[in-house]
C-alpha cells in the first residue's frame, strides 16, 4: 500500500507497518500462551474489525482453547438497557469459562462495557480483553485492558481491519487520518 492512501474524500499517512504490528502480535501470543495454559480459554472475535488482528493472533496462540464470533450493534440504538445487541450472537454456554474478547481497537470503550455486562449475565469464570489498539485519552481506563499491542493518539486510523466507510479493510498496515 503506498505511504498517503486516498479513501473516497480523505487522505490517510502510513503509521504502523506490518512488521511492527507482527512483533507486538507475538510478544502478545507469547504472554497469552504462559498465562492461559491449561485454561482453554474461549476466544471471542468482534466482527467485523478484529478479523484480521484476530487471524494474526491466534496463529500464533498454541495453547487449547476454542474460537467464537460476535458481532455487535452500534452502541447508538441501545442506551437504556446498556446491554449491546448481538447481531451474529455468542450460542455457547460460557459458564465458568475463561473468556478473552478479541477487538480491533478501543476508542470511548463504551461498546465494550456493554457487551461485558452481557457477557457477565451468562457466568463466565472471568472476562479479559484483548485489542489491537487503544485510544488511551478516549478510553479513560473505565475497565481493564488485559492485553493490547498498541496506544495510540486520538485520531481516526484505518486498515488492518478498520474501516473508513466500508473501505480500508484490507491493508497489512494501518494509516492514520491526515487532517484539514
Ligand atoms: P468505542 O465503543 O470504544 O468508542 O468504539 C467502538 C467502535 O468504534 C470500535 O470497535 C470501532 O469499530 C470504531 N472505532 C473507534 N475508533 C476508530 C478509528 O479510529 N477507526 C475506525 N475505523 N474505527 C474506529
């Protein structure tokens, strides 16, 4: 992918290459291999963005453990309950099971928090996150962030999974938005 990648009317500057992305991955798959062993913990990929850091990951993960999808609604439609809607749901029984939540990227957090409180109603052992990246002055540290590769500035990024309407999806890369 070139190093300024034009999508529709926005302009994104290359800002983590591929290489440094694999490295944090696998330091990653190392700790997660030494602190769930013997756990079969239960992997649980938000779709759509964490595919691919999730593909990357779990690669290198070679410990047992079994692999689930979700997908989750926009947290927009779903204030009063504050429990996220499942659009693909989780149909496993998850009591007393070590679960890891596998997310492209943690922005406000807020889509998160909801689906924890979800998954709680269902008396799983334990709850850990695992993301990508995470926007630190967004975030606020309203939960714990067990495992992440990446903080990074408040700013929109794309690729490597995370989209731009629709479109970025498929770069190795990740690029961040130029502004003005
Ligand atoms: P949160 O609930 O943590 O604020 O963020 C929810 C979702 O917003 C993330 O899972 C992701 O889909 C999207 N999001 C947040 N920041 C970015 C970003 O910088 N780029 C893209 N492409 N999506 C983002």
């Amino acid at each position: 992918m070139p190093d300024i990648w034009k999508l529709k009317d926005k302009n994104f500057d290359k800002f983590i290459v591929n290489d440094d992305i694999q490295a944090k991955v696998s330091e990653l798959a190392i700790r997660i291999n030494k602190e769930l062993e013997g756990i079969k913990p239960l992997f649980v990929v938000v779709l759509n963005g964490a595919f691919i850091f999730a593909s990357d990951l779990l690669k290198k993960v070679t410990i047992d453990c079994e692999i689930a999808f979700v997908k989750l609604s926009s947290y927009q439609g779903t204030q009063s309950s504050g429990v996220v809607q499942q659009i693909i749901g989780l149909d496993l029984d998850i009591k007393g099971r070590t679960i890891v939540v596998i997310e492209d990227i943690v922005d406000t957090g807020l889509t998160l928090e909801r689906f924890r409180k979800t998954l709680r109603e269902m008396e799983p052992a334990e709850v850990r996150i695992a993301t990508c990246l995470l926007k630190p002055d967004a975030f606020k540290n309203k939960f714990p962030i067990d495992y992440k590769c990446f903080s990074i500035p408040n700013e929109f990024v794309v690729g490597y999974g995370l989209d731009y309407d629709g479109l970025g999806r498929n770069s190795s890369d990740i690029y961040k938005i130029v502004e003005g």
